[in-house]
C-alpha cells in the first residue's frame, strides 16, 4: 500500500465525481476503510481524519441557543464552525474516534420533502423543481428511490468531510453536499446541491432535496 493510499480511499467520492465511476455505498466505503485500518494500522492512524465533537459547558447563568444547537455535533476538523463562538463562550472541542464517525453517523430524511414538496404533487409550491426533474427522466415514482440515494450519498459525503458549511443560528448548523444522479435515457450525468442540518452524534437530515446547481 502506497502512503496517502487512505487518504485517496477517504475521499472517493470526490474521485468519482470527476471520474464518474459507480459510486461505492456507505457501507462500501466503511469496508474499504476498515480494511485499510487492519492492513497498515499504522498509516491508518497517521492518515485518518481528525474529527471533533462540539461540547458546550453548562457552566455560568447565561447560555447561547446556537452554540446549544452545535453541543453533541460532529465536525471534521478542518470544516468546523469557529470554536469559541462569541465572547465568553463556555464551549470547546473534544476530538473523538474516526472508527465512531463511521459506525454511528448516518443520514436521515422526509419522505414528503419529495412527495409531494419536489414533485409538487398537490401542485401547493411554486418553486418549479419539478421540472428540472422531470428533464432529467424523474417523476413522482421516483421519489423513494431519490430519497435513498440523497440520503446514501449524503452520508458519504459527511463522513468523508466533503460538505460546505452553511448558516449557523438558533435552527442549528446547516451544510450543502453535492450529489449526482444519472440522467434517464443516457449515459450523462447531473450533480446538485442538496441542504442538510447537523444534529448530535454524527446525525445528518435533510432539509431540501434541490438547493441549486
């Protein structure tokens, strides 16, 4: 094994956006990882990511809502919010296991964000979202199986730290995650931001399904 080799295997996803591969599962993923850890423990542990979990002190008679939002969220270290969050911030991080991140995190969402919010079944919304699925060969019977797959990549993506920061206040911190999906009826692609907010313990859910291109 050559050294970095984790490292390329950590962010596969972003080898197969541009290469356009099949796009290995979570659980794949996890596997590949696992394996590069009992073959060369070594590189593993010189190579894995840092990830920390946001603790917020309960110390003192005045409390931020945000930073109460982050305590129990999981960041890779590189791609955090700032910590200390204001003045007189009673938070810190604490640095916890790679092997947790991958085993505990997991990704979550509604089913009616697609249907009928995407595919505007009860013809309720007018963001037009619809039909730039339907250009690409989706209709409404693929709601469940868009969900999946959001969800499958999404995860992917946070546990491989390749997610971009959003909005942060009272809600909770929000991220984008770039997913891509086949185009029906061809061998082409399309890719889209999808929006997320961080909950404790390397939780993920979905908040919109399509937030742009």
């Amino acid at each position: 094994m050559q050294k970095g080799e984790i490292a390329k295997g950590l962010y596969v996803n972003k080898t197969y956006r541009q290469s356009q591969e099949k796009c290995p599962s979570g659980q794949y993923i996890k596997r590949w990882i696992a394996r590069l850890a009992v073959n060369n423990p070594e590189n593993y542990l010189q190579n894995s990511p840092k990830w920390v979990k946001w603790v917020h002190n309960p110390t003192g008679l005045v409390h931020c809502i945000t930073c109460m939002k982050l305590n129990g969220c999981w960041f890779i270290d590189n791609n955090r919010p700032e910590c200390p969050q204001h003045p007189s911030c009673h938070c810190f991080l604490e640095i916890i296991s790679y092997d947790e991140v991958l085993n505990k995190s997991k990704s979550i969402s509604e089913y009616s964000k697609f249907d009928p919010y995407l595919f505007n079944t009860k013809n309720k919304y007018l963001h037009g979202k619809e039909k730039l699925f339907s250009e690409w060969g989706y209709t409404v019977n693929d709601a469940k199986w868009l969900q999946t797959e959001i969800e499958q990549q999404g995860l992917e993506n946070y546990i491989t730290g390749n997610y971009i920061l959003g909005k942060l206040d009272h809600n909770g911190q929000r991220i984008s995650i770039r997913v891509t999906i086949p185009r029906k009826g061809n061998d082409s692609t399309v890719s889209f931001v999808t929006g997320w907010i961080i909950y404790p313990n390397g939780q993920i859910k979905l908040t919109t399904p399509y937030g742009g291109k």
